[in-house]
C-alpha cells in the first residue's frame, strides 16, 4: 500500500477534477469541489496535512490508488 504524498493543494484538486469532481467556489483559501451532491473542500495549503488529504480522500469516495494515477 503506498503512502500518502506530501502535495500542495492544487495538486488533489487538479487529481479529484479528472476524477469528475467541479470547482465550484473558492473562499480565500479554501476550495469548493461537487460531485453529484457530494461536497468538499480542499484548501490550498502548501502542503496540504496528510491526515487533511486522507479525510478529502474519504469524503469523496476516492482511493489513494486512484489519486495517485491523477496527480
């Protein structure tokens, strides 16, 4: 099992993007990120806690697997 990366926000957001996932606001420097009826939000720290990346990856239903093929 891979490790979670050490990434700055951009980089989820770009990943969870190609994963289907709209920006649909931002709010200094936090992003609002749909999929469906599913919210999130990322912020643009640079880097982002992994335990912050985990909890993104959680609430979108995303496997590190998968965000690792996107980023």
């Amino acid at each position: 099992m891979a490790k979670l990366p050490s990434v700055s926000g951009k980089k989820p957001i770009r990943a969870l993007g190609k994963l289907g996932f709209v920006v649909v606001r931002q709010k200094g420097s936090h992003v609002i990120l749909q999929k469906g009826s599913n919210l999130l939000t990322v912020p643009l720290h640079d880097p982002v806690k992994k335990s912050t990346l985990n909890t993104i990856l959680k609430q979108a239903d995303v496997s590190l697997e998968e965000l690792l093929d996107h980023l």
